[in-house]
C-alpha cells in the first residue's frame, strides 16, 4: 500500500534581493545573522523560520518577524545589562538562534554548551545564563561583572562533540563560525532538516546557513527513521546534513513508500567517516540529490567537502592546497593532519586514513583502535565487511577487555525482520574470517533493536 503524505504547507518563497543581500553581507560579521533576521522579517515577516516537532501531528512552527522582534528585544536588555558573556542555556532551537543574534550584534562573548557539556562551563560562573524566557535581569554592582565590547570582536565558545573524551570548549570568531556559510541565490529559502545537536557545531552550521538564506530550519521530534521521512515529506526538505549512522538507519528502516516521496536536492553526510555501500545507496534511493561528505571538526570547522561518489578523498590533495588554502599531510601511523594556513600549526585530527590506489579512505579514530595481543584492529574496517552480510541492518564494533590478549572484538548487530539471528550470526563470522585477520574477527556477537547513539548522533566505541 502506497502511503501520501500531505504537506505541512509550505509556501514557494522568491530568493532575497539583490539589496536585500548586499545588506546582509555588507554589514559586520558579528551583526550578519541578526541583520539577515531583520531584514527577511522586514520584507516577509509570515516567512517560517523554525518548524519544531515535525514529522509529527503536533508540530509548532515560528515567523522571522517573530525571530527579529524578539532580537530586538533581547538586544535592549542586553544593552542596559551589559554582561561579559552570556552562557545559552535553551531548549528551543529558535530561542538559541535569538540568542546568537543578539550577542552578534550586541558584541556579547557568547558559549553555546550542549547538555553534556554543561558542567565544562566553571571559567564561565561569572557569565549571564540565558533560557527560553530571554529574560535578562540587569545586574546590580553587587552581581553579575559588566563589560563592554563596542570595539572587541566577540567570540563564541562551542562544545566539541565529546567522541574521544569528555567534550572540551573550542573558542571561535563570527569568521569562523560563518566562513562555511553559502549565500549564493541557488542556496536561498530551502527548507533544511535539522538532525544533529542544535548546539553542537554540525548543528549551529545548519540552522546559521539557513536562517542567513531566509530558509526554514525542520526538527524533527526525535531520530526514529518514520519520523525523519515524514518531517522530510511532509515539510518539502531540500538539505538534508546528517550523519552516516542516521541514514543507514533511515534507508533500512523507514516506510519506502514515504521515502519514495521526498524530493532532496542535496544530501552532506559528515560527523563521522563514510562508506562507499552507504553513498552507493543514497544514489540508488535518492537519484535526483546531489551527495556530498564534508570533513570538519569543531577545532577546525569545514576542511573539505568530497563530492565526486566516492569515500575519502583524492590522494593528490596531499599535494596541493585545497580551495580554502588548507592543506593536508599524514603522519607515519596515517593520522591525519590539517594545517589550515601557512600562518598556522598542523593540527593532529585523531582520524587515520589508508591510501587504497589514488585514494585515502577513512579507517578511524585513533581512540578507537582496538589492540588485541599487540595487533591493532580498526571498528570501521570490520563493520564494513559485516554490512555486506544479507540480513544485516547494521553493525557496532567495539573492544572489550580481555586479561589474555587485552581487548576482543565484539560486535553488535541489529538484523532485519525477516531474517533468523543464528543464521546471520554464522554468516557474519563466516564473512569475517574469510576477509579479515585473524585477530580482527569478533569473539563477541550480541543482537539489538537498534544501535544506541551518543548526543551528537554518533555510534560510541567506548
């Protein structure tokens, strides 16, 4: 039975002006995101700005005007109460999104700590803490220290996503929290899905491109594969930005025939590496998206974008500077390193990377590497042998401890509906043996519903 989808009624909206864009990027990076708001609240104040709860019957949704009166607002009060820094502690995305904006222009410090990384904010005890009300009380001599930053560029502190450790905060410029912004017309007034983290840096680079465009920022009320396909479905997405793990979990899992009816022009995979089954997929359900895999880190923000099909990155870009001026090389144990500018340091990323002919493909993290009696094994390396099992929906692998060899394998497999779990158990360990070492093969197998996620939508290692 073929299931349609009604729309949530989106209306099509004519791209921003020519002056309405020169307005926009000719004022102050750090005013660039309030004057956007302003100015599509000015000329299209019943434009949709966020749509919460999507995919939902009980979906809510929330106008630039709305967004630009209460910037507005917030903006006088954080002129009388001059704070010396603000700590975003919201809940709704549109809330943060004011937030921002304001601080932006106000030329307010802010940090935008996601939930488990709150407790990484004692240096920040003197800084003003703001929730959904957007109420500011001004502060007393006797309170919260007042500065002023009329003639400071702000900054803007942001969690990293905590996938190696426990989250630590990263100080960045409005430069640098715009520079992957797009603003050309083809980029103007899509509808983006909103999957990662509103707080973590994936997430804030989703709703700044879109709100920077007059576009609408889709959320869907959690990452259940049916909720995703409807709020893609029934809200007309275009972007769809997310994670690998997310969209294996969408294609295995939600209604094909919904699936069947999203109309995607652009899919960018990132946050984690991907494999060429996955973007091999995409294609087939998705024909008319254009697919991208960006690599970037909240350190270092976007370093590149693969748009060729294809996992990893071409070999020869160790040889050259990206567009971007970045360029990349490798240490001996293939780790990756960036160096974003001959005027900066190489940064070790964490990630290693294999050259496979005239491509470097993604193989890890280096935390993640488990050592069984001396020999390394990379978790990627065998989920990928795994997938290729018929029955197998997805894979987890990880370490466990071992006092003989010191970590085991050990695997996680969620399986379809209509397969028998021993039978895909044999055929996994079959598959491992006959394509990977000895040592790579898993000793633990155990079956699950669904892989569990960290807050960022990654799969955990540890």
């Amino acid at each position: 039975m073929t299931v349609t989808l009604a729309s949530t009624g989106l209306p099509p909206s004519p791209a921003l002006s020519d002056a309405d864009m020169r307005r926009i990027l000719e004022s102050p990076v750090e005013d660039r995101l309030a004057t956007a708001i302003a100015t599509i609240g000015s000329v299209a104040p019943h434009r949709t700005a966020v749509i919460r709860r999507a995919g939902t019957p009980h979906h809510t949704a929330i106008d630039y005007g709305t967004l630009a009166a209460r910037i507005q607002t917030l903006e006088h009060q954080l002129d009388d109460a001059r704070p010396i820094g603000v700590v975003a502690r919201t809940e709704l995305v549109e809330s943060l999104i004011v937030i921002t904006a304001a601080c932006g222009r106000q030329h307010v410090p802010l940090a935008i700590l996601a939930d488990d990384a709150a407790d990484s904010g004692h240096e920040l005890e003197e800084w003003l803490s703001l929730d959904d009300s957007l109420s500011v009380a001004v502060p007393s001599s006797a309170s919260v220290p007042r500065g002023e930053f009329e003639t400071v560029a702000p900054t803007i502190w942001v969690a990293t996503s905590g996938t190696s450790g426990p989250p630590k905060i990263v100080d960045h410029s409005w430069d640098s929290l715009l520079s992957a912004a797009r603003l050309a017309e083809q980029w103007h007034t899509r509808p983006w899905l909103l999957a990662y983290d509103a707080k973590r840096w994936a997430g804030i680079q989703v709703w700044v491109q879109a709100v920077l465009t007059g576009g609408c920022v889709v959320i869907p009320e959690s990452r259940d594969p049916d909720v995703v396909a409807r709020a893609i479905v029934e809200n007309q997405v275009s972007m769809l930005p997310a994670t690998p793990t997310l969209l294996r979990r969408v294609l295995s899992s939600a209604d094909p025939t919904v699936l069947s009816q999203c109309q995607l022009e652009r899919i960018t995979l990132g946050g984690e590496a991907v494999d060429g089954s996955l973007l091999e997929q995409l294609k087939h359900t998705f024909p008319t998206a254009r697919i991208s895999h960006v690599y970037a880190t909240t350190e270092l923000g976007e370093v590149f974008q693969v748009r060729d099909g294809l996992p990893g990155f071409p070999a020869r870009w160790l040889t050259k500077p990206l567009p971007g001026g970045a360029r990349l090389s490798t240490r001996r144990d293939g780790e990756l390193l960036v160096q974003l500018s001959r005027d900066t340091a190489e940064v070790a990323t964490g990630d290693l990377v294999e050259q496979h002919g005239d491509r470097f493909e993604f193989v890890g993290r280096r935390s993640d590497v488990i050592v069984v009696g001396g020999a390394k094994v990379y978790p990627k390396r065998v989920e990928d042998v795994i997938r290729k099992v018929p029955g197998v929906v997805d894979a987890r692998v990880h370490g466990v401890a071992s006092p003989i060899t010191g970590e085991l394998v050990a695997v996680e497999l969620v399986v379809a509906a209509d397969a028998a779990s021993e039978e895909v158990r044999s055929a996994v360990l079959e598959q491992c043996r006959s394509s990977l070492e000895h040592h790579a093969v898993p000793r633990v197998v155990t079956f699950t519903d669904q892989i569990a996620t960290t807050l960022a939508g990654k799969v955990p290692r540890r």
